[in-house]
C-alpha cells in the first residue's frame, strides 16, 4: 500500500446497497485491532457530528427529493467535515483509518448514473478534499440479491434503495468501471460465500497492497 507523507493509512470500502461492504469494512478493523494497530472505523454520509446531520438529509425521504447536482453538494460538505473533524486527525496520528464508503461512492451514484457529473465531483473533491484513499476495496455484489437485503433491512435509510433494481446495475457497472480508472488504489472483491470468506479475499487484498 502506498505510503502517504500526511501519515497513516487510509482505506476505504465501496459498492452497491446491500452487498456487505459495511460488514467487511467492521471486520477488517476488527482485525487489525487484534494486530494492535491504531485504527479509526467511520462512515459516509456521517463520520463526525454535522456530516451525521446531512446525512438525514440524504439518506432519509423520497428518492427524487434532491436533485444529482444538490446531493454532490451535500455529501461534498458532509465530506469535509469529516475530513476536518475525524479522518485528517487520526491519519495525522498515525491511524489507520477504514471508510464506509468516500468519495467514488459521489463519483458514481451522483456521477455516473444520475448524470455526466464526474468532473464535477472531481473538481469539488480536489478543492476541499486534499486527499484519496491509499486503497479502494470494492465489494462486487450481483445487484438483485443485494437489493433484496438492503430492502430487508429496518430504519428509514432506503432513500437509494428506492431508486430499484435497474439503478442498483447501474451502480455496480459504475463501481466496477472505478478498477480501470485507478487500477492502482482500487481492488473488486468477490462478494459471493460467507462473510468469512469475503473477509479473507478483503484481509488478502490488504496484505498484498501493503508489501
């Protein structure tokens, strides 16, 4: 894994709703924990007191309720505080820090497959976001399973969830199109077995891009 000069190492978990990446990105830090390393585990939209309040804001209500280009702002703001509050932080300490999703998420559900909005993403993101993750592990889910356990499950986050089974392809068309744009930082990860199983190809993953 590439090695920063902000220090720590940043790593961040992507794919489609209901393909795991939230029960891998727990599991790897678990891991790690046990291996006595310093690691900060968090999540997007969310990860410090006001991006928790725009998350409401996006994760919550209609899916038409905002549209691509208003959504890029909001999780481009509830990024940075993120960034400035718990992620910038502890990389500068020397953690480990393991996202729940970063910026490819913005790149695709906003980017991709609301619009041609990528540069638009890009540009935001190079401004108020000095940073990439060291490594990208994109859990590959087939999009109608996925769907299911994403709808399965309690709470009134569904807002993407509502958007159906065709923009869940989309999606994981997007994710999967991120391994050709930056082969060095992303990794597929078969999402398919036990989470067992997709924890070792995940731990894998890690150990490989660290020598």
């Amino acid at each position: 894994m590439t090695r920063h000069p902000a220090g720590g190492r940043f790593i961040s978990f992507e794919g489609i709703d209901g393909s795991g990446k939230s029960t891998q990105a727990r599991r790897l830090a678990e891991t790690l924990r046990t291996d006595g390393a310093d690691v900060v585990l968090t999540r997007e939209p969310g990860g410090s007191p006001g991006a928790e309040e725009i998350r409401r804001l996006l994760v919550e209500g209609d899916p038409e309720r905002w549209s691509a280009e208003t959504e890029i702002l909001l999780f481009t703001a509830a990024r940075r505080d993120h960034w400035e509050r718990t992620i910038a932080p502890a990389l500068g300490r020397g953690a480990i820090v393991i996202t729940d999703r970063f910026a490819d998420s913005t790149r695709v559900y906003q980017g991709t497959t609301r619009g041609d909005l990528v540069a638009v993403v890009d540009r935001l993101h190079a401004l108020m976001i000095p940073r990439q993750p060291d490594l990208t592990l994109v859990i590959d889910a087939d999009p109608a399973a996925a769907l299911i356990r994403a709808r399965a499950r309690s709470g009134s986050e569904l807002r993407f969830e509502g958007f159906g089974a065709d923009f869940q392809a989309r999606l994981r068309a997007g994710f999967l199109a991120l391994a050709d744009t930056a082969p060095a930082r992303v990794r597929i990860i078969d999402g398919s077995g036990s989470e067992a199983e997709v924890a070792g190809r995940v731990h894998a993953a890690v150990i490989q891009a660290d020598r």
